[in-house]
C-alpha cells in the first residue's frame, strides 16, 4: 500500500504508515469502548487508557512528522491536515474537558469511545485526502 503513496521521500513514508497505525488504533479504542459499554456493560481494563494515551502521542508525533514534510514540500490540498490533526484536537479536548467533569469516574470511558468514533473517521478521511482519494 505504501507503494502507492504520492510521494517517495522517507518522510512521507513514515508519515503514511503512521497515518495507518492512528487510523487503525483509533478504530481499536472505538471498538474497545464501544463493546465494554454494550453488550459487556462494564468498564475497560487499564490497557484502554494507555492505548489512549499513547494514540494521543502518536497524534502530536503525526502532526509534528506532517509539519516536517509540508515545510519541505508545501501540498496545496487544505483538508489533510485539518482531518488529520485540527478537527481530532478539537474532538479530543472537549473529550477531555467532559470527562473531567463527569460525576462518575467509571462512566468516563464513554466519552473516549464516542470520540474515538469521530477521530477514526476523521483521520480516516485524512488518510484518503493524503494518498488522492476523492
């Protein structure tokens, strides 16, 4: 799949496959979420939260490889990095920001796995908008 990339640079490499790897944890941490809270209606082990933590590394590392590259060959298309690092921020604190606020600590989850939800499929449309599909 990486032969496919539209560029060939080691930069841009890296940064496609660690375009896959968020695109797949995202959707590991949705999935995770989604069936702790239904059908198992309990809350996930300390592995959710670390894998959590981590993709959110894995995002500020993203960002700080796609800088790299768009500073040494500007892309003129605008909607890769708001996919793929802007709007999953944005998703992200206010995830953030409502959990904290939470009564419940146990219920917490929730709002990581609905997030989750919207930053797989926003970092999955900025993996399409990197490799030219429309």
């Amino acid at each position: 799949m990486l032969a496919a990339l539209p560029c060939s640079t080691v930069v841009c490499e890296i940064h496609a496959f660690i375009g896959y790897v968020i695109v797949g944890g995202w959707f590991v941490v949705f999935a995770w979420g989604g069936l702790a809270w239904w059908p198992f209606r309990r809350e996930p082990n300390r592995s959710f939260w670390v894998l959590l933590g981590v993709l959110q590394g894995v995002l500020i590392l993203q960002l700080a490889v796609g800088l790299t590259l768009w500073l040494s060959h500007p892309v003129p298309t605008w909607l890769h990095p708001l996919y793929g690092a802007v709007f999953p921020a944005i998703i992200l604190v206010i995830a953030n920001v409502l959990a904290r606020g939470m009564d419940l600590e146990k219920d917490r989850y929730k709002v990581f796995a609905i997030a989750s939800f919207f930053v797989f499929g926003l970092t999955l449309r900025a993996l399409m908008t990197g490799l030219g599909v429309p």
